[in-house]
C-alpha cells in the first residue's frame, strides 16, 4: 500500500507593498467601506495577523514582472494603501505574503473564495468573554468596539450576558439554546430564577424569548406601561426607583422593579391633578386612573361652547399648512424623504390638530350641577371628560303657564 505524501506548507516571503496590485479574481467586489478603516487601525495597532495571498504577475511572454496579484487578502490590502494614504506606513514596507506560482493548478479565485468562505466567525460567547477581559483591564466601550469591529451597542448586549448564569452560558456554548433566548434572560441577574424559568422551557423546541421575559419580569412594570408615562422615569429615578434595561430590544426598553414606589408616585400625582379639575367648580369629580367602560352612561352630557379662534392661532394655523403643503410639493416626486422632512411634517400635523382641537367651556350653572370623570389615558396623559349630569342633579322643570291648578 503506497503511503500518503506529507502535504508541505509554503514559507512567507517580504514583498514590497508597491509591488502588490489588487487582483481581478479577488472575489470580494463589493466594498467593504467603514471597516476598512477600522482594519487599518487594527493593522497598525496588532501588525498584519495574517498574510495576503499572491501570485507573480507575468508579462506577454510569461515572465515575472516583478509586482504580485493579490487574489485573496483584498481588505487586507485596501487597509494597507490606506495606512499609506495616511502616511502612517511607507509605501515600500515589506508585506508578509504567501506566493503561489502563477501557473499553480488551484485557480486565484479560489483562493480567494476559500478564504472568504471558509472563515468561521467568532462565536458570541467567545466575543463576550474577550469583550469582558478588556472591559476588565479598564478598557472603554468605544476601544472594545474597535478592536472587535463591532458597534459600542453590541459591546454593551455582550457585557449584559455577565448577568447571565454561567450554566446557561455553558448550555448556549454547547449550543443547547439560541442566541435570542439566552438574551432574554438578562433582564434579571437572579441567577436561581433564570435557571428555574429554563427548566420550564428548556424541553421546547425553540424557547420563547419573550415568554421567558415575561417569567422573569412578571412581579415588575413596563417602562411603556401608561403610568410610567404619567409620572415620568425620571421621577421614578429620582424617587429611589430601579431599573431593569434591556439591551437587546431595538427601544432598549426595561422594566420598573419597585411596583410600589411607582404606585405611590403615580397616588399623589393624580390627586394633585384630580384636585386641580376640582377648582374648576364641578358638583363632584370621579378621579380612577382606570374608568370602567363608558362610566357616564345614564348621565346628560351636557354640549357646552367651543373657544373661539383668536387671530393669531387663525395665522399660525394658515402658516403651517402653508407650510405642510409646500414640503410635501418639494418632496413629492422623491424616491427617498429625509428623516428631517418626515419628522417636520409630523410636527406640523401635530401643532395644527393642537390648534383645531378647540377647549369646550361651560356656563357657571351648569359647573354647578354637573361633574367629570378624570383617569389616565393609554399614552400616559391626563384624561379629563367634563359636563356629565347625573339623573338626580337635573333641574327640576318649571311649570309652564296655565299648568297651576284653581281653588
């Protein structure tokens, strides 16, 4: 039986870089725009970690001409020219390069497709421990990112997974769960909990993240939630509240944990709010942050009279669809609408419904045997409907002429 022949590893050669030329057969045709910059800082930061892929370039009668195609390492290479754009490395520097004969039976845009393709990326948990080792030694969100070619937004979701059991982190390694359902239990750093809430899902075929959000957040509130809006986070904040963020939602949303100092918070303010409705003058003010559906049914509501529009909010008005419409002539055939443009359009629907929804007055004797109902709306505001008369506060009708009866 004929033995095997050992495969041998070519040796790295020092090639000038002004002697390289970027490759037609380099597979990488799209630019890869901004990390190449961040590649050029890594270069000068590390050193080339590894060498281009070159071919001697051969003249009209096959000669070697001395300069080298570079068919894989293009990034690599742009990155260079770079640095020497920047006057950061010479023009001549000698580049560690593997070189393959020209002629070699594997084609240069296969070696260029095997070292795109073949490159495994890092797995996240091996990205989050690196990560953690800098962040470790002092290092600043903004340095990681750089030195892992990644946002300081995904540097922050990598550094989270600390909060993250080391069992699960080992089952996520071993790859027991996805990435999406080892996020969702950051929210909490109760470690006993996160693995209580895994065994409850651990057996299905593809975990629910939010449901094991939900588990592990169930005895909080939403920041979303309407009384959050009502009081403000930051009262909340201020107050002594905690807040749980979660750094994988696009909103990078969270919850409240202390349920009951939001409680408290949301108390006083409405009351203060129900009492300010109260020096309006009503009969009685029916004040729940949550009303029952149609609370005035079986009351007169009475119609009362719409503020008049003064002068200057009937100019305002005319100047901003003035303003709407000639935006919306500007962009009308535009493939593409700033976000600007959009965000000033909304501004001025707002500003005008603002002006057109007129408040309602009432006559002092009908404040005086009518109420409101006062609660919190789904946005988080104040919601106050005014003018409700109930059976019992009608006026008692007069008797008309001629109704009285004789001795």
């Amino acid at each position: 039986m004929a033995s095997k022949q050992k495969i041998t590893l070519d040796q790295p050669q020092a090639i000038p870089l002004d002697r390289l030329r970027l490759s037609d057969a380099n597979v990488r045709r799209i630019k890869p725009g901004q990390s190449v910059a961040e590649l050029a800082d890594s270069i000068a930061r590390r050193g080339l970690l590894h060498n281009l892929n070159v071919r001697p370039i051969l003249d009209s009668e096959g000669n070697p001409t001395g300069d080298f195609e570079v068919p894989a390492g293009g990034r690599r290479y742009r990155a260079l020219q770079l640095l020497v754009k920047q006057k950061r490395l010479a023009n001549n520097a000698p580049i560690p390069c593997r070189v393959r004969a020209a002629n070699d039976d594997i084609l240069a845009e296969e070696d260029s497709l095997a070292e795109n393709s073949e490159r495994v990326s890092l797995h996240p948990l091996d990205q989050f421990r690196g990560m953690q080792a800098l962040a470790a030694k002092g290092n600043a969100v903004e340095d990681i990112a750089a030195h892992f070619f990644v946002t300081p937004a995904v540097v922050r979701q990598r550094l989270k997974l600390a909060s993250v059991s080391p069992k699960l982190l080992d089952i996520f390694g071993d790859d027991g769960m996805s990435l999406e359902t080892l996020m969702a239990f950051t929210v909490t750093d109760d470690e006993e909990r996160q693995i209580q809430v895994w065994e409850m899902v651990e057996h299905d075929f593809q975990p629910s993240a939010s449901f094991i959000r939900q588990r592990l957040t169930e005895n909080s509130v939403r920041v979303s939630d309407k009384r959050v809006r009502f009081v403000g986070l930051d009262a909340y904040v201020e107050a002594g509240g905690s807040v749980v963020r979660d750094l994988f939602e696009v909103d990078h949303g969270g919850w409240l944990t202390d349920v009951g100092l939001l409680d408290r918070l949301v108390a006083e303010k409405f009351e203060v709010e129900a009492a300010r409705i109260g020096e309006e003058g009503w009969k009685w003010i029916d004040a729940a942050i949550e009303h029952v559906f149609n609370p005035g049914r079986g009351m007169r509501v009475l119609a009362g009279d719409e503020v008049p529009m003064s002068a200057e909010e009937e100019k305002l008005g005319a100047d901003l669809e003035a303003e709407g419409e000639a935006l919306s002539n500007e962009w009308s055939d535009a493939d593409e609408v700033p976000d600007e443009v959009h965000t000033r359009l909304g501004e001025i629907d707002a500003e005008i419904s603002r002006i057109n929804d007129r408040p309602i007055v009432f006559d002092a004797a009908e404040i005086a045997i009518a109420g409101a109902f006062v609660s919190i709306g789904i946005d988080g505001r104040l919601s106050v409907e005014r003018g409700y008369v109930k059976p019992e506060d009608e006026p008692e009708a007069e008797p008309e002429e001629g109704d009285q009866g004789t001795d």
